[in-house]
C-alpha cells in the first residue's frame, strides 16, 4: 500500500516545489504591501491571505469607483473626445 | 495625478492600461447612448450597475477566451438575464461551473492528480475559489496562475478607472 502511495507521488511530481513556489512569488510582486516591505522570506499562507484581501478590496473598490464614475457620467454629457484624448497621451 | 499612485516604468504595463482604458471607454459610450439620463433613485443604482458590468466586461474582452477567469466573466454577464431568472431554482455558482465541469474532466489525464499541496491550510483555497472567477475547477497551480493575472488585470483596471474618476471630477 505504501509503495503504491509513494509510487504514484514521483509520477506527480512533474508539479514541483519550486515550480509553486515560482508561483508564489509571482503573486507576491503583484501584492502591492508584500512588495512594499522588501522581505524575501514570506510565506506562502501569508501571500495567499494578502491575495483574498487584495482581490476583496479591488472588488469593493470597482464598486466605489463605479458609483462615482456613473455619477459623474451623467453630469458631464460632452467633451468626451478630449477626455479620451487626454487620458491616451499620458 | 494622486502621489499614492504607483510608478510603472515598465512599458508593458502603460500599453496594457491604454488598451483596458480605450476598451473600457467605448463599453461606456455605447451604454450612455442606449439610455436617457434619469435622476431617480433606482435609476442611480442601477447605473452603477450597469457602469460596474462595463468595466469586467471590457476587461475580460480585452483578454479574450485566452484566460479561465475572463471566460467565466464574458459567461456570466452573458447570460445574466438567464441566471437571474433561475437565481431561485437553481444555485447561482453551480450553473456556469457544470459547463466547465464536463469540459475539463473530458481534457484531464486520469493519473494526473495533484498530490503537492501549496494550500497548506485549505480553507485559504476555497476563498480563493470564490474570488477569482471561474476558478472553481482548476487544480491548484493553474489556480495560482489564474489568480496572479486576474490581479493583474484587475489592478489596472481599477487605476484606469481611478484615472478617469480624477479627469471627470477636474473638468
């Protein structure tokens, strides 16, 4: 029974340490705190909880800035073109 | 522009900004010409919602079918008038995922299961499932791929909008 075990996790080892931890990493450059606070050694628990809270706070942030766009949009009807005009060329 | 904004000097990223913005901004003009400007209440919600439908429909078409997440967006704003209607009936997370379910059973080896376990602690997991969209079936790595570019996308979607927040809000 053990050596079935331990047979079938070499097959799967085609999915490595370091190929998650290459993962993990990558999602720690994209944390915006993580990578403010310059520390190599972060575990990959804390990088996933920071993950949940940022995607949540993205989430919540759409719908603030949502409200206020659609707000806003409907106040302003014209000058549309030199808005877009504006934002391209920064 | 606001000093807590980020620098991007990587060109990649300002590239990816003007295409989620341009995308971003044509969903909105063709949405402001559909309906008249009403000043009730309701009307205000439901503007935002339609407003917030824009941006994750914009950003999920600027990716394409290429990703799991922007396909489950594009599903799901699809066919919301359907999943609104079955809200009661049927579970509202079951009913996209039963599409893929079967799609990605039929493409997976059956000896390929994933015994290396990044999710030391599961729980983390399934929340993850939850946020990330159409994440619900991915075996664990591609979950940490999905998520990493969903972020990205996302994060720059949300300074997009950010910026025009601040462009609508000077004039």
């Amino acid at each position: 029974m053990s050596s079935r075990r331990s047979r079938t996790r070499q097959s799967t080892s085609r999915i490595s340490d370091d190929q998650i931890n290459d993962l993990v990493s990558r999602l720690q450059q994209l944390l915006p705190e993580i990578r403010n606070r310059r520390s190599d050694k972060v575990s990959a628990s804390k990088v996933l909880q920071e993950t949940c809270s940022y995607i949540r706070s993205l989430h919540r942030e759409v719908d603030d800035l949502s409200d206020r766009l659609s707000e806003l949009l409907e106040n302003t009807d014209s000058t549309q073109a030199t808005i877009i005009r504006s934002l391209l060329s920064q | 522009m606001s000093a807590s904004q980020q620098l991007t000097p990587t060109n990649p990223n300002s590239a990816l900004k003007i295409r989620l913005a341009y995308r971003f901004l044509l969903t909105l003009n063709t949405l402001n010409a559909k309906k008249p400007p009403n000043f009730d209440h309701t009307q205000i919600h439901r503007r935002s919602h339609r407003v917030k439908i824009a941006a994750y429909a914009s950003m999920a078409s600027v990716v394409g079918p290429k990703r799991a997440w922007s396909r489950a967006i594009l599903w799901k704003i699809r066919n919301r008038g359907m999943l609104a209607r079955n809200k009661k009936r049927i579970h509202r997370i079951s009913t996209p995922i039963r599409l893929h379910r079967h799609h990605a059973r039929r493409r997976r080896n059956p000896n390929r299961v994933v015994h290396v376990d990044p999710f030391v602690n599961s729980g983390l997991e399934v929340k993850l499932r939850k946020l990330v969209p159409g994440a619900e079936t991915i075996d664990p790595c591609g979950l940490l791929d999905e998520t990493a570019d969903y972020i990205k996308y996302l994060a720059t979607q949300v300074e997009v909008m950010r910026n025009l927040v601040d462009l609508y809000s000077t004039i």
